[in-house]
C-alpha cells in the first residue's frame, strides 16, 4: 500500500535512512532521493554501508540509472548485513543520480540503510 522514508541522520559523508513498508505489492518506488540530502550533487552516487532489516516478503533495492536500473540486493527476513560495500555502479550523471528504488512483492517491515556519499574514503 505504501513506501515510507525518513532521514534520520545526514552528514558531510554518510546518512541513515529508514524505509517502512505496509503490505506493498509489486510495486516500484523511490526509496532514496538522493538530492533531497545535504552535498548532493547531480550524478553523485550513495553507496550502501550497512543494512539492518525487517521484512515480511520481499524487497529488492535498486540504483537509478538514467536508461537501465542496477540491483543492488535483494532483502528478506530479519537480519543484519555487514558484507562489503555495495557499491552503485548506475550510470547517471542527472539530478537521480544516486536515487535508489525499492521493488517491492509483498512487502511488510522496514530497513535501515547506512549510506555513504561518494567521494568520501574508500568508495572513491
């Protein structure tokens, strides 16, 4: 039915994002507006440092490109993911570059995502 974002933090290098969801069903949204934080340029990306999730169904996260979209993971259950970096390798140099969309089938729950703005330490 719907797709809820909140900032809850958002510095010079990194911010955190929440996204709710309430019994979506195949749907696509934007999850992510990347311009909508502070330092954001056109075509800057946001990289994914860290996941924390609880989801009833399924959500895959996407980085908008400006003609193809690029997955980047699929979430499901309950966890926490503290993998490697997931980089967004969309090509988009736009005012969406950096947007990331969620696909939703199904989905009830929310993620928390760690983001980190390009530019900054290792995601050069």
């Amino acid at each position: 039915m719907a797709t809820f974002t909140k900032i809850l933090s958002d510095t010079k290098t990194h911010a955190k994002v929440l996204l709710s969801f309430d019994n979506d069903s195949a749907t696509t949204a934007a999850a992510v507006d990347a311009s909508s934080l502070s330092d954001h340029a056109n075509g800057a990306k946001l990289h994914i440092n860290h996941i924390n999730h609880g989801i009833v169904g399924r959500v895959q996260l996407q980085f908008k490109g400006s003609s193809t979209d690029v997955e980047a993971i699929d979430v499901t259950g309950s966890n926490v993911y503290y993998g490697a970096v997931i980089k967004n390798t969309a090509t988009n140099t736009g005012a969406t570059g950096g947007d990331i969309e969620a696909v939703t089938v199904g989905a009830s729950g929310y993620i928390l995502l760690t983001l980190q703005k390009s530019g900054f330490a290792e995601n050069n």
